[in-house]
C-alpha cells in the first residue's frame, strides 16, 4: 500500500510576534508551495524508516533522537491514533517550502505527517485535532508559539486567530494577489521571538504600543477582505511592517525589497513571519504584478512566489 498527504505552506498577513502577547492575527495558506509524506508498506522483517529527500538523509525511526521534530510528531501521531506500533514502512518526505524563512515549512512537514499516518490507518483527523498535534512540535522550533502557523496550515484557510481565545476560518469575496519574494537569509523564529520578549521586558510600554497597533491592523484588515475591499489593505500591511521594524526584526535585506515594491507600485508590502531575513510579500493588483515582480528580484530576492487569496 501506497497512501501521500501534503499540507501546504503560509504567510503571516498582519499581526506576527504581536499575537504571541495576545494580539490578533492573520494568516493565509499558500498553496503553490507544500511539504509532502508518503508511506510506503515494506511488510514483515523491516521497521518505519525515513527518508528526508531535501536533506538527503534516511534514518530509521528507532535510531532518532527522542527530542527530533520528526520523531517526535510521529510518536504523538501514532498515540493520538491508537496505534501502539509503527508501520514496517518507508515513509518519503519532501518539500518546496524554504526553511526557517517564515513560511511554514515546519508546521507543514509536520502535518503532513500526521495526514499520511492517518490515512495509513484509515482514519481523517478533524483539522482541530491535526493542528494540535503540529502545535506540540512548533514548541520545539518556537519556544512559545502562538499557534497561529500549525492552525493555518491544518485547516488550509485563511485565519483570524487570538491566541487560546479566537479561531475564524474566513474567506475572501474578492480575490487578491501577493507576491511573495525570498531575502534567501534563513533565520529561525525562535530567536527573533526572544529578542522581541527581550524587548518587551526591557520597555515593556513601548513593545505594548507596538503589539496594540498591531492588533488594531490586523482587525481593520480582517474587516477590509471580508467585507470584499482587499486593495485597500495596503497601508496597513506597510504600516505593520514599521511597527515590526521598530520591533528590531525587520533586516536591511527585507526593509529594500519592501522599499523596492512600493516604488514599483505595490500597494502594501511588509515582512512575513519572524523576520530578520526569511520573506516579505506584497499586494498587487493584475496590473502591477509584472512591474514589482521585475522590482523584487532586482532588489535581490532569491525567489518570488505569486500568490492569489480567493474562496476556496
Ligand atoms: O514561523 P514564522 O517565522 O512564520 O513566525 C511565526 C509568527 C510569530 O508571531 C513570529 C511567532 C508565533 O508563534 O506566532
């Protein structure tokens, strides 16, 4: 037997390091972009081994390090399922998604795993119950996440997400396009998280004003998609991209391909995710899509992704 899961990739469209103190966020996934497992039955005699194609490494599940993320998501998936035992089987992973570069490619590899270990059994886990267990090993590459990666990767939707308090699934009348350009730094989350906690306990009401406002955008943004008027929700993406500067996880590399897409006519543009290189995107409309394409990869990104929010 034969059984293949993916799960996609995302961006963070307001509200990111805010929504660990509490703030709300947006979250959409991208699709063109994903993390795929499959599982291959090898029958009797052999055990769960895995081979991580993008980091050209296989490695048995018995021989992991107990605290591994792969390791770990498969032992909470498998116990989540009832299953006491791994399959004799090789389960393949690989993705598109760049790692540590705010897109998810974490959060994605982990769901993927669990859907592939799921369908395995013959059993769909409800998306609240797939995001949970991605949560678990975010904690791993996070510290303390929000939770706003695994939930919009498990549920594949764009969100509206309060830590512990608000999850709306929403949908977007009329459809935008984002660019999405890669600085090509990787630069994991959990730092730049730290650092802004460090901020915050050094000044705390300065990082409040900065998480406040935050918030404000992300509400005023989460009002202006569902109420059909996306193209207006460019100066508060570049509004939340200073607040994020000032929040020290901006980097020289994403303030010039933001700069760089303004000029060419985006109408918004700001960091993504943690920040300190990883990615930025940019709202476009059909007519300037060419032109800030052109812009982004002169300005230096190493890749650029196009993306269009619409119903599902
Ligand atoms: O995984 P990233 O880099 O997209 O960052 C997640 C968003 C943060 O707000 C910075 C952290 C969090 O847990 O919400």
């Amino acid at each position: 037997m034969i059984v293949s899961a993916e799960a996609p990739g995302k961006v963070i469209l307001c509200g990111e390091h805010a929504v660990v103190y509490g703030q709300p966020a947006i979250a959409v996934p991208v699709t063109q972009i994903s993390a795929r497992a499959t599982l291959e039955e090898t029958g009797t005699g052999t055990e769960l081994t895995l081979i991580a194609v993008d980091q050209q490494r296989t490695v048995r599940y018995a021989d992991l390090d107990l605290a591994d993320p792969l390791g770990v998501i498969i032992r909470l998936a498998l116990l989540a399922l009832g299953e006491t035992t791994p399959p004799l089987a090789t389960l393949t992973l690989s993705s598109t998604i760049p790692i540590a570069s705010g897109l998810g490619s974490g959060a994605a590899v982990s769901a993927a795993i669990v859907r592939v270990l799921a369908s395995y059994v013959g059993r769909q886990l409800p998306a609240v119950a797939v995001s949970e267990l991605v949560y678990q090993v975010e904690k791993i590459y996070h510290g303390i996440p929000s939770g706003i990666d695994n939930t919009v990767i498990a549920y594949t939707q764009p969100v509206y997400f309060i830590r512990q308090k608000v999850l709306k699934t929403f949908s977007a009348p009329v459809p935008f396009r984002l660019l999405i350009a890669d600085t090509g730094l990787a630069s994991p989350t959990k730092i730049a998280v730290a650092d802004v906690r460090k901020g915050w306990e050094t000044d705390p009401a300065k990082f409040e004003t900065l998480f406040n406002r935050c918030g404000e955008i992300a509400q005023a943004a989460y009002s202006l998609i569902e109420s059909g008027h996306p193209l207006e929700l460019g100066p508060l993406l570049t509004a939340n991209h200073r607040l994020l500067r000032e929040m020290a996880v901006s980097c020289p590399e994403l303030d010039s391909l933001v700069e760089a897409a303004l000029d060419a006519g985006a109408l918004g543009a700001k960091l993504s995710g943690g920040g300190r290189g990883g990615n930025m995107f940019a709202l476009v409309t059909d007519e300037t899509a060419p032109s800030v394409e052109r812009a982004l990869w002169q300005a230096g990104a190493k890749r650029v992704i196009t993306t269009v929010i619409r119903n599902p």
